[in-house]
C-alpha cells in the first residue's frame, strides 16, 4: 500500500541532484568558516533574502532561539502571535534557554495581529515593566491554515513595533512559499524585518537545516550564539549542498504544492462534516474543521487507511502537500477522507 503521508512537509526527500550534491560537496571546518559549500550556501541565501549575511543552522526551531539570544537579553520581553510556532512549538525555549518573556497577541485566522493590539503590548517607560525589544512575525503562517501575509500587511505590523524602537524578525520557515503564492521575491517579505529564518528542510525538501539572515553585524552575533547552543557543525557543507540546490532548483515548483493543496481543499469542503474554506488555501497548508467524530479519531482511520495528517489540536486536522506528493495522490487522499467518514 502506497503511504500518502501529508502530516508535514519536513517529511519530503531529497532529491536525486541533492544527493549527488551531498556526495561531491568540497567540505572544511565550517566553524573555522573554513566549509566552502557552507559559505557558498550562506552567500545565496543572504542574496536571495536581500540581507547583508546569513548563518546555516541545523533547523527552524535553532534559527528561531538564536535570533532570540540575538536580538535579546534576559528578562526582554517580545511581543508575538498567539497562533506562532515560536510560542507553541518550540518546547518553550523562548523561556528556558533565551530568558526572554513572551507576550501574546491574538492572531486573526488569517495570520495576521491586530494593529491595535500589537500597540497595546508595548509597555512604556514605567519601572515596574519589562523592556520590549523585539516583534515577531511569521509568513506563512503554520497554524493559521498556512497564511500568505503580504508586504504591506507585514509592514504595517512592523511599523508599530519601530515607531517604539523595538525590532522585528520574522520566522519565515516557509517564505518561499509565501514569495510564490504572492508572485513576489522573498526579499520583497523579508524587507519589513531585520532579520529573517526560513527552513530548508521543508518545501525545498533538503534533508536538514535552515538559514538565519540579516545584517553583517547581527549575524557575526548570531554565529557566536550558535556555537553557544552546540550548533558548530564543523563539515556541514553535506548538508549544505542540498541547500544550494534547492534554492536554485526547487523554489519555483512550490506552487504545485499550492495547487495540491487547493485541489484537497476543494474536495474536502464538498464532504459531510468537514468545514474548510478552499479560498482561504493560498500555500501548501489545509488545516480542516472535523465535525461528527473527534479529529484523533479521524485521522486514525486515515492512518488505517494509508493517509496521514496531522492533530492540531481540538477538532482540527492539517494536511501539508509537499515534493514527493502528485496529483493522483490527493484524488486518492480524498477518496480516502470519504470512506472514513461517518455517513
Ligand atoms: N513546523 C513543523 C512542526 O513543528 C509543527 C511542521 O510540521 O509544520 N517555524 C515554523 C513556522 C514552522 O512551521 C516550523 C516547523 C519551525 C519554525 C521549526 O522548524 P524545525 O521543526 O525544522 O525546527
């Protein structure tokens, strides 16, 4: 039985030119900054973000502290969504390895935060508070049904973060997909932060790693903080490899996720007991409402089945499309989906 394993888009496989990049990369001890494939990778993903450097970490979740040591020192507090994989699911490392507090604001269903509430979580100069140091945003937006925010809807929410002279990162493990399902360049996204992460180990589909970018003085920090946390990886350039392939070979084929996604979404809102609008399926993300059975349950039958999302918690299941993941598969998830549910 063929699996159609859609839990995630971390589960996609390098691909064949990957793994011939990985066996011929020319390698050296990246924390002498000695790899030259590590430096290559480092180099194109600053160009391509429109950042002055970049550093190569082993995942999202180390991007994301690191940028958090970065940016911050302990006691700051930093203002994010409710709904952001910072806050939900990074086993709380804002807090027990960066030190920082977290402050909430509630995410639309559209990714977005609230001007208004984005201003009321910056505190003034009172003694008693925290000082607020640093903004993050996310693009596309994970548990937000993966939301494509625009430029403009980005720097919005940044501006009121500047006007209080705070900064502004953004977790952009999937800003690849957010630039094509926008039809812009990712720099056009990454502009509206200081410093920005994206993942290579998803859409792209590379085994491992993501790129933390932004000013030459900010990274040389970063670089430091990474070592902090056990990220010198010495011979990383076998990792890095994949990277350089995927961002000059992979980036575009990401709207056929899209298209996937949507094709799910369109079959999946016709069947009984499932609410999802297909308009609001702009990226690779379906994040469906199960009514008449608990979502666990659902998606046990799935797993029975050879279909596999993933629990979001309360009634709420996610399929992610991904390389590796064809047309026929998504006419075969659906049919699946049918037969599983309670008629
Ligand atoms: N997200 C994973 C899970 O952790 C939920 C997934 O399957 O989607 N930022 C965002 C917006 C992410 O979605 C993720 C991964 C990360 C950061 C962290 O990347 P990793 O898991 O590679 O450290």
């Amino acid at each position: 039985m063929r699996i159609i394993d859609l839990r995630s888009d971390t589960v996609s496989l390098p691909t064949p030119q990957m793994r011939r990049a990985m066996a011929e990369a020319e390698l050296g001890d990246d924390v002498f900054g000695e790899d030259p494939t590590v430096n290559r990778l480092e180099q194109l993903a600053a160009q391509m973000l429109g950042k002055e450097a970049a550093l190569f970490t082993a995942s999202g979740t180390m991007s994301n502290l690191v940028a958090l040591l970065t940016f911050c020192g302990r006691g700051d507090e930093v203002v994010l969504g409710n709904e952001s994989h910072i806050f939900n699911n990074e086993v709380g490392g804002a807090a027990a390895l960066a030190g920082v507090q977290l402050r909430t604001a509630p995410n639309t269903p559209d990714g977005k935060l609230p001007l208004q509430a984005v201003e009321a979580c910056f505190r003034g100069p009172n003694i008693h508070f925290p000082p607020v140091r640093l903004l993050c945003l996310e693009n596309t937006h994970n548990r937000c049904g993966g939301a494509v925010l625009s430029a403009q809807d980005m720097g919005a929410m940044a501006a009121v973060a500047r006007r209080h002279e705070a900064a502004v990162y953004l977790d952009g493990a999937r800003i690849f997909n957010a630039a094509v399902a926008l039809g812009c360049e990712a720099r056009d996204l990454a502009r509206e932060a200081d410093a920005v992460s994206f993942c290579l180990s998803k859409g792209l589909a590379c085994p491992a790693g993501a790129l933390l970018c932004g000013s030459q003085d900010f990274i040389a920090r970063a670089r430091k903080n990474r070592k902090m946390v056990g990220g010198g990886m010495r011979q990383a350039g076998v990792l890095a490899a994949p990277g350089i392939v995927a961002l000059e070979t992979m980036v575009a084929r990401l709207t056929e996720d899209h298209d996937n996604a949507r094709l799910l979404a369109q079959g999946l809102c016709d069947l009984p007991g499932l609410e999802i609008d297909p308009r609001t399926v702009r990226s690779n993300i379906v994040a469906v409402t199960v009514n008449g059975l608990p979502a666990p349950e659902l998606q046990q039958r799935l797993e029975e089945r050879g279909l596999r999302a993933s629990f979001m918690g309360g009634p709420r299941l996610r399929f992610v499309t991904h390389y590796g993941i064809w047309r026929d598969d998504i006419e075969r998830a659906l049919e699946i989906v049918w037969e599983c549910l309670p008629k």
